[in-house]
C-alpha cells in the first residue's frame, strides 16, 4: 500500500537560505531562497523538501497555492508523522 501525505505550507520566498522555519499548528513555515518569480519559489520549494525530507524529488508536487504564500503539497511514501519525525 502507498502511502503519501498532503502538507499544508506557508512559503516565505527571497530568505538568505532555504530552511525550516518551524510549525504553526499543523502548518509547516518554510523559507525559500529563489524569489517568486516564474514559478522558481515553488519549484525550490519542492526540491528543499524532498531533500529535507530524505525521499525522491518526483515524491513531492505542489497541489494547491501555486502564487499564494499558503501552499498544499503532496507528498508520496511518508505519513505527516514520519515528515514531522524527519523535520528539525
């Protein structure tokens, strides 16, 4: 059986460094490095997750937000409480 999360995320775009800002609620708060411009922020978005998060980089796609700061991604092959095991 697969298993896959969905994970809603509040994206803060143009930080010094991509990084895990912490929770709010059942919210994750990421910072991206790549400004929002042409789609970059998300696409950084989903790249510093799955390497964050220790899966494939086609394990993880923006479903919802695409030029909104709140986001809702998918993740495929992790539950929300093996992603919030594996997040600082």
């Amino acid at each position: 059986m697969a298993t896959s999360c969905r994970l809603a995320i509040k994206a803060i775009p143009n930080a010094p460094r991509s990084a895990v800002a912490g929770w709010l609620g059942d919210t994750l708060k990421v910072k991206v490095h790549a400004p929002a411009l042409e789609g970059r922020a998300n696409e950084a978005l989903c790249e510093f997750l799955a390497e964050t998060l220790k899966v494939h980089h086609r394990s993880v796609a923006l479903v919802q937000g695409d030029k909104s700061r709140q986001k809702l991604v998918q993740i495929d092959g992790l539950t929300l409480a093996d992603i919030k095991a594996r997040l600082p």
